[in-house]
C-alpha cells in the first residue's frame, strides 16, 4: 500500500491511497480458501472443486469483497500509520474507472481531533446554591399534586360546560364523510381547557349541555403522528352524556388514604423526598453551569468543523420544530433565522466542551463500566415496544455510534461528578426562588438551554435579543449546553432531560412510526423528545 498526504490544512488531513492489484488478489485467494469447502459443483466431491473454478463462478463477488476488504484495511493501516484520530468516519472515494486486476486508487479524506494539552483541574471553585426542604415546599407540592388528582362531580342538567368542567361523550370522527379508524369512541372524558385534544376540539364542547349532540369541526396538526390524518380536517359528531364540575379537595388523612397511604404525614415523608430530589437537581443545574463556564473560560481550541455542523444541524433541526408550533410560525422562524450565528457558535461551544470533558475523563481514568452500559441499553429499550426491544439491544451492541450516544450522557456526568470532587466548594442556604432566579439570570443574559444526548445540560452563552415574535420555547427549555462526551472518532451525542434521546433516533425499528393509531384520533400528538 502506497500513501501520499495531499492536504494538511488546521484539522484537515487529506491522502491518496494506492491498494495494489497483488493485494486484492491475494485477498481473493484467501476468500477461495475461505468458502472452498462449503462449494457445490457438479462432478466434484464437496470441498473438491478447483480454485479456478471457483474464481470463474464467484469472481465477481469475491473480487468486490476483497475489494472492500482491502479498502478496510488499508484505511485502518492509514490511521495507525500518521497516527491520526478522526473526529467522525473518514470519507473515503475510490478513484473512477476501476476495474478488477488494476491497482485501486483511494482518497481518504478526514478531520482530526485536535491536540489538546491535559486541562488543568487545579483552582476550581464552585458554589453550591441548597434548598431546604420545608414544610411550606412539602405542602405546595401535596397541593400541586392534589391539583392534578382532580376528581368531578356530576352537575344539574341544565348546566352548561365551560372552561375546567369535565365533559363525557360519544363521538365519531369523519374526514371527507369517511369514518377513519380509531375515530370512534364512548364515554371519553374530556376536560374542557386542558389541552390533551387537538386545538379547537375542547372548544367548541363550551355552552353544550347533557342531551346535546353537536358537530365539531377541526384541523389535525401537522405533525400529527397517523400519516393520512396530518394537516386533515375532520368532523366529529358528538354527543353530551353528562358535564361535570371540580370538586372540592381537602388535603387530609381521608385524602392520603384514597392515595393508599396511611395517613397524611405518611403522605408528606413520601414528598418531601420528592421535594429534596427538585432540589437536588437543581442545585447540580446551577453548579454545572458554572463549572462549565469555568472551563470554557480557561479553555480555547481549534474544533472539527464537521463535529460542529453535525451539532449545529441537531440544535437547528429542534428549533425548527418548536418555531412551527407558535402563534405565528414565519415570525417565529424569521426571528429564528436572525440567530443562526448565534446557535452556530452554540454548537462550536458544545463541541469544544465535549472534547475537553472527554480529554479530562481519560486523563483521569473515568469510565463507563459494561454493568453501567448493560443498564443504560436496557432502560433505552423501555422506550419500545416489547417485540422490538430485543433488535434495540442487538442494534446498540452492533453499533459503535449508538453505544456512543447512549453512553455520553453517563460519561459527561461521571465526569463532571468527578470535577466536583476536586473543586474547592462553598455553601449557602438559598430558597427555591432565589436558586430559579440565579438559573434565570443566567438565561435572561443569554444563555440558551436544552438537550440529545444531551445531559442536564448547562447553558449556552447567546447575547440577549430584544422582545420580538414569540421566541421559540426551545430556546430556553430545550436546547441545552451539550458537552457530550466525544470518544475518539465520534461527534458529541444529545440528550434530552437526563434521557438518551440520541438512542431513539439511531434505534433500528422507531416506535413511535410503528404503534397504531391512537384510541381517540383527535387526541393531540405527543411532543417530540
């Protein structure tokens, strides 16, 4: 094998490859050998057919397998050779005009990791914001919680449904006149205001009465998860059978009981953990975000361009989603558009931290352990339906981009759990809304949150913009600082509120595509992780 590097531009390496026509053959040798006693010919005993015979009937395949084979090895022999680390698969073209017996002429072209020099963890100091768990926080989440048990009791007949009233139907859906399936059900509780049905659907149940039959009329969403019924309008015949209004709830003993509970202190115990693991998360919120400013600030480097256009189209493809569903998508967007630059030097932020927290991880000899890995594939894998979580597992343990995906959410924690040790840490006693003011402040000057493979991830630092259309929701809720781990040769994965997303867009058989549709059709899709 012939090599001759043509490019060496910053992180960019390009070279041109010679495989030589007395490699590949001997590969097909080898592949005769190989598959020789398995062949079947007439007149020969099995196992006993010539070589050469051989060769006449499976030329072809064998030559293209050697081929690749070659090519393989040859690449890999590249990269041992300059010692390179690319950032993500080489590209790799095979010169036009190649035929079998000729020498097989190659461009691998690629990026580099750049060198980073063993980050110093020396000098970090961090402050840790906490939050007592008191019993005036402990009662308002029993009465959230209460809030979202709520129970309703059947109202007079002459009464008329309006916002917060619980109204039971029968109800069949058409689109063209045409039944569709699932769009047929009874007795379906609908909570006029909640937003669990399609826009415009709890609407029009407003003024109706128990006897009432109405025709309510709607426009599914676009992105509505059953193919033939996105952007579909559709009419439902429904029918009143009973309204109901809230009921009154008492926070008791009565009430921890009908929760299967003892008693109502029972009931407080079970949330003041609840409480203290808020807390906690947000406690760790604020402190990684410094942390990571730390070692952005302390920090700078050369990263691969296409690690941060792999980022940048993820961030940019999340966003797009969330500015289709504002009041006004197209102000939304052309706002959106306005802070491209921006979110590109997000990306280039989340790259450049991915690789340092990678670099201090292996420095220091933090890993994901195989018991740590079996268990993260698994609870994935709860993401799909039963009869597919096996080629789930299969597929993450075949591919190396998945397993990587899967395991930087982990990896970036252990890290900076690792960086917490070493850091010198001060305390103090916040309340709950001084410790989300502090995280807001970090928002309100510009810094941009979210998630993919993602992690509880920090903030991102974006100058602020003034109030416009309707920002998208993404932009402060979804897109966090992703500093994923970046394993040699992978681009950072992303994550979503502690959970591996970046599995479910590499899992093999999607369940959200599969399932069937869903009992109740005007009921509104899911939001997209």
């Amino acid at each position: 094998m012939k090599t001759v590097e043509t490019l060496n531009e910053g992180l960019k390496r390009e070279y041109r490859v010679t495989i030589t026509a007395k490699d590949i053959d001997a590969r097909v040798d080898d592949e005769v050998k190989s598959i020789a006693p398995t062949v079947r010919m007439p007149g020969f005993r099995p196992g006993k057919v010539p070589p050469n015979l051989i060769r006449k009937m499976h030329g072809p395949a064998l030559s293209a397998d050697a081929l690749n084979k070659a090519i393989d090895a040859g690449v890999r022999d590249l990269m041992a050779k300059e010692k390179l680390r690319p950032a993500l698969q080489p590209a790799v073209t095979l010169a036009d005009g190649y035929e079998t017996g000729k020498d097989a002429e190659l461009t691998v072209a690629l990026e580099v990791l750049p060198d980073i020099a063993t980050p110093s963890i020396e000098g970090l100091k961090l402050e840790r914001l906490t939050v007592p768990a008191d019993d005036k926080a402990v009662m308002a989440k029993i009465e959230e919680f209460a809030a979202q048990m709520k129970r309703f009791e059947e109202a007079p007949k002459t009464k008329k449904a309006a916002a917060g009233d619980q109204v039971i139907i029968d109800f069949a859906g058409s689109v063209d006149g045409v039944a569709f399936d699932g769009g047929t059900g009874e007795d379906m509780a609908v909570e006029i205001g909640s937003g669990q049905l399609i826009p415009g659907f709890e609407d029009q149940l407003i003024g109706a009465k128990v006897g009432d039959d109405k025709t309510i009329k709607v426009t599914f969403p676009d992105d509505y998860p059953v193919e033939d019924l996105k952007a579909a309008k559709a009419e439902f015949a429904v029918t009143v059978k009973e309204v109901k209004v809230p009921a009154a709830s008492k926070i008791d003993d009565e009430f921890a009981k009908s929760l299967g509970l003892e008693s109502l202190d029972k009931l407080k115990e079970l949330m003041k953990d609840q409480v203290e693991q808020e807390h906690n998360g947000l406690t760790r919120t604020y402190m990684k975000r410094k942390l990571l400013d730390q070692l952005a600030a302390a920090h700078d480097f050369d990263v691969p361009p296409t690690m941060v256009e792999a980022e940048f189209a993820q961030i940019w493809q999340q966003l797009e989603h969330e500015v289709s569903h504002e009041e006004d998508p197209e102000a939304a967007k052309a706002e959106l558009e306005n802070d491209r630059d921006d979110y590109h030097a997000i990306a280039v932020r989340r790259v450049r931290l991915g690789l340092l927290l990678s670099e201090i991880g292996q420095a220091h000899g933090v890993q994901v352990s195989n018991q740590e890995m079996q268990r993260l594939i698994a609870q994935a894998a709860q993401q799909y339906r039963p009869e597919d979580r096996q080629r789930f597992v299969e597929y993450v343990q075949q591919d190396a981009l998945a397993a990587a995906q899967l395991r930087a959410p982990l990896y970036e924690d252990k890290v900076v759990d690792f960086l917490f040790e070493k850091a010198e840490i001060s305390d103090r006693d916040v309340t709950r809304e001084e410790i989300e003011a502090a995280i807001e402040a970090d928002d309100d000057s510009g810094h941009v949150h979210g998630p993919g493979c993602g992690h509880d991830h920090d903030h991102d630092h974006k100058p602020a913009k003034k109030a416009a259309a309707k920002k998208p929701a993404a932009k402060k809720a979804d897109v966090k600082e992703e500093a994923a781990e970046a394993p040699a040769k992978k681009a950072p994965a992303k994550k979503a509120e502690e959970k591996p997303a970046a599995a479910k867009k590499a899992a093999p058989a999607k369940a959200a595509e599969d399932k069937p549709a869903a009992k109740a059709p005007a009921k509104k899709a899911a939001a997209k992780k």
